[in-house]
C-alpha cells in the first residue's frame, strides 16, 4: 500500500496581498524547479495543512498551499468582506500569475473540490489535470445533508449537536447558526460549535475513532464556522446546479475522480452525477471508505494519480 511522502517543510513562505483588506498566506515546498501543482483545503473556512504536502512527491513537484481569504494565517482571520467564490477563483488565478506558472495540476477535495471545479471552468487554459475527492458542488440537497439530513444514519450524533439549539426554533438551523455566529454572543457561539464540531467529526470517516470526536476549539475553528456558515447563506455565491452544468467546459482536461463509497459528508451521488457530465475523467468509487483524504483507499488512489500526473 502506497503512504504519504515524508515530512517537509516549505522552502519559501509569504503573504500575498490579494485586495485592500485580504492577504494570502502563500507556500511552496518540495522542488522548485518541479511540475507545479497547487491544492485547495476544504471548508469552506478551513486551512491548509502540513500534511496537504506530503501527497506529492518532492523530488518531481512544486508544491503550492495557500490559505484562503479570513482562513488559517490569512489574514484578517475570520473576514467575510470580499470573500466569495469568485473573489477566491480570482486569488488562484493572481497566485498563478505571480509565481510566473504557465499551466498547473489542480487537486482538491470537498470543498476544495468545488473551489477546483469553478476555477477551472473559468480558466481552463491554465489546468494539465484536475485531481477531485469527495466531490461538492454547493447545491441546496448537498447543505442540507452534511448540516442536518445526514442525521438518518447519526440520529445519535445529531440528537446530541442538537441540544444546543433553543427547544422550540422557528426558523431552518443553518438560518439560526449564521445569525449566531454573525452576532456578538461569543460564549453562546463557543458553545454551539463546540456540540456541532462532533456532528461535524462524526461524518468525516468510514470508521470512527471516538477519542478524535472531540477536538480544540481554537480561534481558526470559530472564524472558519463563521465562514463556512456564511458561504451556506449565500449558495456560496452560485446558481444552483452551475458547477455540473458547466462541466462541459472540462472536457479537454485530464481528470480523475476519487469517491469514498460511504462518505457521510459529501455523498457519491454528486460525484456520480459529475462523471456523468465528464465521462472523459478517470473515476473511482473507494468501497472501503468515508470522507477524508487519508483514508487508505482514498489515500493510495491520489497518491496514484499524483504520480501518473507527474509526467504530463
């Protein structure tokens, strides 16, 4: 079984001031004369990681991870000003432009699957391969799900998140937890995404380790729920349904799609129905896996394609 490429670390970090109120932060590792290739974390609102680098092989890749706007060690952290798809979709292009790179590898899962897929529809020109897991493509069923309809197999999780919602709620809970975390009860909000941080946990893996269930509340948790819950109110700034119905416009790219079969987060039909509109792309359903990129199956299929890739 393939695994993760050793520990590096970056061999250049910086900020990249992408308007008047955002900066990016910025990083590359392994080689830098290497086949450029830039992943998207997920989220919306999350970070990048020091593990993001170890799916490429650093003797063949630039590897390139930034942040994105109000995430991480972006800064201003937690910012929704100027933040929307697009704003992001123009930050990839600004990040390619300034480090000079003709045409890049694009991988993401998630949410970075989505951030993937509407920045190649707008630019495709620019993209070799697209490397997609755990495909989401923003529609109103697919929020639903990971917020709250997913309960049908987590009824005791949800039972548990949700006893922190008031007992009688008269409005939809993703309406109820944008207002709480837009608003300036911060002992409430601390509380709220402390029980949904397990609900949250509890759809990310196939199996469930249940001493991981409970993780830090920390500063980058509460701006990226904020975030996350921001995108939700505004369909992360797109018409239903756009991303498949663009697809089309991916049709000269090399692509692979990578699925866990029983992924709680992001479920396969979406993936599925992407293929569909792509039928050019390699895909794969893991049968043995949920939601996260280092999952066994999961891992070994990126890590796969990784290495084909760097041959282009």
């Amino acid at each position: 079984m393939k695994t993760l490429f050793p520990p590096i670390d970056p061999f250049k970090t910086e900020y990249l001031r992408v308007s008047d109120i955002h900066s990016l932060y910025l990083e590359q590792s392994g080689n830098p004369n290497g086949k450029p290739i830039i992943s998207f974390h997920g989220g919306p609102g999350s970070q990048s990681k020091p593990d993001h680098r170890r799916f490429y092989d650093p003797a063949k890749y630039r590897i390139i991870l930034f942040d994105q706007r109000g995430c991480g060690k972006s800064t201003p952290l937690g910012e929704i000003k100027e933040n929307t798809t697009w704003d992001l979709v123009g930050d990839i292009e600004k990040i390619r432009k300034y480090l000079k790179i003709e045409k890049w590898i694009v991988q993401g899962g998630s949410w970075g699957s989505t951030l993937a897929l509407a920045y190649a529809e707008t630019y495709p020109q620019y993209i070799k391969a697209l490397i997609l897991r755990g495909i989401f493509t923003f529609r109103q069923w697919e929020t639903d799900w990971f917020t709250k309809d997913a309960r049908l197999f987590f009824p005791d999780r949800w039972e548990k998140a949700a006893s922190i919602l008031p007992p009688h709620l008269n409005q939809p809970v993703n309406d109820y937890l944008y207002d709480l975390y837009m608003g300036d009860n911060t002992q409430k909000q601390l509380d709220t995404i402390k029980s949904f941080n397990i609900w949250h946990r509890s759809l990310m893996t196939l199996l469930l380790d249940e001493s991981k269930l409970e993780g830090e509340i920390t500063k980058d948790a509460i701006a990226g729920e904020k975030i996350m819950h921001y995108y939700i109110k505004n369909n992360a700034f797109m018409k239903e349904g756009q991303l498949l119905d663009n697809a089309h416009l991916l049709k000269d790219i090399q692509t692979v799609i990578i699925q866990g079969r029983y992924d709680m987060c992001c479920p396969v039909q979406t993936a599925w129905e992407l293929y569909k509109k792509m039928p050019h792309a390699q895909f794969f359903i893991t049968p043995d896996a949920g939601h996260k990129s280092d999952e066994p199956g999961i891992m070994e299929k990126i890590l796969e394609f990784t290495d084909k890739f760097s041959t282009l």
